[in-house]
C-alpha cells in the first residue's frame, strides 16, 4: 500500500464470523489461537505469532485490511492509557 493511502475495506461476504478460528497465511512466523472480535462496528482477528524479534500479538482488520504487531512492552503501555487516549484515537480519520 503507498503512504497516506486508505486501504480497501473487505468487504462483509469475505470477512470470518465472529468466534470463528481461522488461518491466516500473511501472518509471519508460527502462530497460536486466532480469534475473532466482531461487533457492529470493528471486526479483528487477534493471534499470538512468534517473530525473529520474540512473541507479538498480531491484530488484524480484514474490513479495513490493516495489521499491527505489538511485542510485550507496547502491550503493557496499552493497559496505563487513560480513557480519553483511546476517545481520542477513535475521533481520528484512518488514513488522513
């Protein structure tokens, strides 16, 4: 994808069912327990992957086609934020 671009939303037909276990090949290196976190707004498919670099979490949104792994410390940094950082995250345009 070319920065600053806006990925491609999957469309609904394509995306797993919530709770559903799956296999994802793009993920990098050995994985654990895909799960699936789904509600009307977000659907994400969470895993456990092993890297060159140790453990992530691999978090993955097939409806808008964008990934993030986060190691331990990113993980941890996560459970200190206060509400109003994810309000804030939340108010941002993806993309823009």
């Amino acid at each position: 994808m070319e920065p600053g671009a806006m990925p491609q939303e999957t469309p609904a037909s394509d995306r797993p069912e919530a709770g559903a276990l799956i296999t994802d090949p793009h993920v990098a290196g050995d994985q654990d327990g895909p799960i699936v976190i789904a509600n009307e707004f977000a659907d994400v498919i969470v895993s456990r992957v092993r890297t060159r670099n140790g453990m992530r979490l691999d978090i993955w949104s097939p409806r808008r086609g964008t990934r993030v792994q986060l190691d331990a410390v990113e993980l941890d940094c996560l459970s200190y934020q206060e509400p109003e950082t994810f309000t804030a995250m939340l108010e941002r345009t993806p993309g823009a």
